[in-house]
C-alpha cells in the first residue's frame, strides 16, 4: 500500500528489536564486544548496569549487575541485553531496509559467539515521534489520539494507548501511545511487535517486512490531514 513521502519526518528515535529465549553467559556479551569488528564500528561501549536488591537474614543487600552492553557512535547504538538485542537510531530518519540490515549483521555475529544457536522469539519495530503543538495547532488538530479541544478548557497533560491489530495482519501486535510532556510537544510513540516461529520457515528479514507498512499505516491513521500537510510543505 502506497503512502506518501513526508519533505520532513517527526521521528526522533527508530528501535529494532529480536528477543530470544535464551540466557546467555555473560562471557558472550564479552565476546562480542570485543570482536574487531564491533570495537573498530562502537567508539563509546559501556556495560549496563542493573540494580538488585536481595532479601538475606542479614538485612537487604544492595548489588550491581552487569547484565549487557550499551554501544554508541553518532547517531546509532546498541543495546544488549540479557533476552534482547536493539538497534537504536536517534534524531534522523534512516530507511527501514538499512536499519533491518544493520540490526541482522549485528545478530549474526551475536549469535556467532554463542555457544548455542539462539532461538529468537519476537521481534518488533518502534518508531518515536515527536510533534510540535501551538496555540494555532492544538494536540486535537495535528494528532487523532488525543482528548478533544474545546473552547472551555487547557489541556495540560493526556497519555492515551490503543492496543490493536489489523485484520490484514493478525498476528502483528500494534501499540499506539500519545502523550504530552510538555506544553508545545506531543510524542506519537507507534511499536509493532510479534512472536516469532522458526517452524514457519520464513526468514528474519522476510518476517520484518511486514512491518514496514504496518507502522507506516498506524502512523497516517493517527495523525489528522493537518499534521500530514505540516510534514509534506515543511521543507518546501
């Protein structure tokens, strides 16, 4: 389904997601950090820290685990985590094929330095946006998820979620969240998610796809033609 080219687009943060079922050694996450590969592409690699609490007959202890990596150069990062890895793209538009195939190379050679073949279980598409609102161009006129304007009342906050799928796509989960957090901006935060079954014999690549066109399609059904105009002549 065709849908129109935008001169600009709101999108402030793309995320690939594949989830496994695996837990992995921490001895892999190492691994993969230090392939050359990753060290000559990643400047800036930290390990992710999570914070524990753990009841003993001694008291609560507090410890720090660190239970994957965060891999940043420019505009790209990547997450790992123990049952995920993510592929981040911040504060520009990237086409969806480049993404998808960043994300692939960087699960193959994660799965690579497993011991086991990982089993993927899900994987899912998030897209960020965020949209400048006025006085002139109210949340109510620039997105269709919204409490409605009105003349006697200031909308100073609203978080709404629609969970949904469409019937062309069944078995694709679609999670739509607008809010406000501040008094010009809203985020249309769109994620696309489903599980995945090794058994259906389809490839990762070939079981994205479909989600180029179903996020493409929850975007322009939650924004008004307004909000469709502001995007296509912002440039021009």
């Amino acid at each position: 389904m065709p849908f129109p080219t935008l001169d600009n687009t709101p999108i402030k943060e793309i995320i690939f997601s594949i989830s496994y079922e695996e837990i992995v050694d921490k001895d892999c996450f190492d691994n993969f950090v230090n392939l050359e590969i990753i060290k000559s592409k990643f400047k800036d690699i930290k390990p992710s820290v999570t914070n524990s609490i753990e009841i003993t007959p001694k008291g609560l202890k507090h410890s720090n685990d660190n239970s994957g990596f965060h891999l940043k150069k420019g505009n790209e990062v990547l997450q790992m985590r123990m049952g995920s890895i993510s592929y981040h793209f911040l504060n520009n538009y990237r086409e969806f094929d480049t993404i998808l195939n960043s994300l692939i190379e960087y699960w193959d050679l994660f799965d690579n330095v497993t011991k086991d073949k990982l089993t993927i279980s899900k994987i899912s598409v998030r897209y960020i946006n965020v949209i400048e609102v006025d006085e002139d161009n109210p949340a109510s006129h620039l997105v269709q998820l919204y409490p409605r304007q009105s003349d006697d009342r200031k909308i100073l906050n609203f978080q709404n979620l629609v969970n949904f799928a469409y019937l062309k796509y069944p078995e694709y989960n679609v999670n739509v969240v607008s809010t406000k957090p501040k008094d010009e901006l809203v985020l249309l935060d769109i994620g696309v998610s489903c599980r995945y079954k090794e058994e259906e014999k389809e490839s990762l690549k070939e079981k994205f796809k479909p989600l180029q066109e179903i996020k493409n399609k929850a975007f322009f059904d939650s924004i008004t033609a307004k909000a469709l105009i502001k995007y296509m002549k912002l440039n021009n």
